[in-house]
C-alpha cells in the first residue's frame, strides 16, 4: 500500500514538473537601413558579419528589409518578439542604426499589448505558433543596447544625401523620427546608447561629433522635437553629451531609461559595421558578449 502510494506520488510530481517549460535566454540584433539578408531569417547575419562570431547567448537575427518604413516593417520585429521573447523566455536587444526606431516603435506603441506565447522555433517567414500556454502583456526584455541609434533622426535624410526614394528615409528625418512615437516610453527597458565620433565626410551637416552618418544628438538619447549639437569634453566650442542618464551640457535631457553607455572620446568608431561587425556595432558587441548570458 505504501509503496504504491509512494509510487503515485512521485507520478503526480513528475507530471507537474513536466508542465514547466525551460527558460532560455537569446540575444536578437535588429539591423538598420540596407539589409541585403533575408527578412524572417533569423540565421542570417549578413548585415553585420560572420554568423560564427559571438554576439551574446543564442543569437538571432532580426531581419527586416532596411528599406520600407517603420510602420510597414516593424511586425517583423514584433514576430522575432514573439517568438524569443515570451512566456519563460527571456530577450537581449542589440540595435543599429534604424534598428533603434524599430525596437523603440514596438514598445512604446506595442509594448503592453496582449501577446501570444510562441513555441521559440520560426518558421520561413519568421513567424512562431502558439505554445498554448496562454498570453502575457508585452515582451520578457532584460534591457537593449544600441550603436549609432537613429531614433533621433539624422541631418543626412533632412538634406536628401540619401535616396529619397527609400520611404525609410522620410521616417530618418529629424522631425518625422522624433514625432514617431513616445521616446520615453520604454515600459521600464533600459536603453544603452552607444555614440561613435569618427565623422569626417559630413561633418558640416551633422552637428557635433557624429560618426558619418548619425549626430551625438540622436546615438546620445537626447530628448526633444529636435535635434542638436553635442560633442566630447574635448570641444571647447560645444555643449558635453554627458555619459549615463544625466542631462547634457546645457541642460537638454536624455528621454527617460536611457542611458550613454559609451562616448567615443578618442573618435575612434565610425557609423558602418562593414558586414564585419565593425565600427560602432564592434565596440556594442563587446559589452553584448560580456552581459548577454
């Protein structure tokens, strides 16, 4: 009798502890303009460089297409969310370029939505089916790095040095990304802002340090309706982009949770990853390698 009660127990145990699902964290990166990988694929790293380099725990690569707006791209986003990034599943975020609009689109617009919980395993399209376990308000994100972030837009898409037939490129001016949605509003995300200063070819339309292609201003997390010039302690002729989540000189704020995590002092990083994981996207993916475990 004994023995069989003892027997059924230990049944009973095992068929509950079956229920719970293994937690696994993953790193997704999600590109910026020009992506020539394959949109869903989440094992295509051709935009930043040899898939065989580390890049934080069970990388995943975004992927959308680089060239269409925000609005029409960012279910991509929202379907890698899904998929990684829900019921015991946790994410870390690495974003380049307009990579940040997308990550700060999803959510400040979608971030507390009511989301089904995947089954981490996509299909072509980068899509996941239900797990069955139900539902849960957002995503599970344990914070998000960016280099070069484009959230705030960059003078390069105002002057039309880029094709102004690319739609990505009229939500890259400055007014248009600044408006597009709710900076601050990260649902608690800490964003770790990292601003490259290796900018020479634009330098008389960029203002401040830049790193060709994105001003401190924007890559600095600096708050407002516009843009602004910002530069290293070095520049006696402009105000400090300040590290952390202080203000910068001057007084201009940084939107709330975000945070500069590197000011490249030395201009040493331009804006382009090279399909190598060069520049700006280098020195993040140190800090990614080291925290996403």
């Amino acid at each position: 009798m004994r023995k069989t009660l003892r027997l059924a127990m230990g049944a009973a145990v095992l068929a509950a502890l079956s229920g719970f699902a293994v937690a696994t964290n993953y790193t997704l990166w999600i590109n910026g303009r020009s992506n020539s990988a394959t949109p869903g694929n989440h094992a295509d790293f051709r935009y930043w460089g040899p898939a065989t380099t580390a890049a934080g725990v069970n990388k995943k690569s975004v992927n959308w297409d680089g060239y269409n707006s925000i609005a029409n791209t960012n279910g991509k986003v929202r379907d890698a969310l899904d998929c990684y990034c829900t019921g015991n599943n946790w994410c870390y975020i690495a974003a380049h370029s307009a990579g940040n609009l997308q990550i700060g689109y999803s959510l400040a617009l979608y971030g507390t939505s009511t989301r089904s919980i995947k089954t981490p395993t996509p299909n072509s399209a980068g899509t996941c089916s239900n797990s069955g376990a139900g539902t849960q308000a957002g995503w599970n994100i344990k914070w998000v790095r960016v280099a070069g972030g484009a959230a705030g837009g960059s003078e390069l898409a105002n002057s039309g040095d880029w094709a102004l037939s690319e739609p990505l490129v009229s939500d890259l001016k400055t007014s248009t990304a600044r408006a597009m949605y709710n900076h601050n509003s990260t649902q608690g995300k800490i964003f770790y802002m990292y601003a490259g200063a290796s900018g020479t070819l634009y330098s008389a339309l960029l203002p401040g340090q830049d790193d060709e292609a994105i001003a401190y201003h924007s890559s600095g997390g600096i708050s407002g309706s516009s843009g602004g010039g910002f530069c290293n302690p070095s520049d006696w002729w402009c105000n400090d982009l300040t590290l952390g989540t202080a203000a910068a000189e001057g007084g201009r704020a940084k939107w709330t949770n975000h945070t500069v995590a590197f000011r490249d002092d030395g201009e040493a990083y331009n804006h382009y990853n090279n399909g190598n994981w060069a520049g700006i996207v280098g020195r993040m993916r140190t800090d990614v390698v080291n925290n996403a475990q």
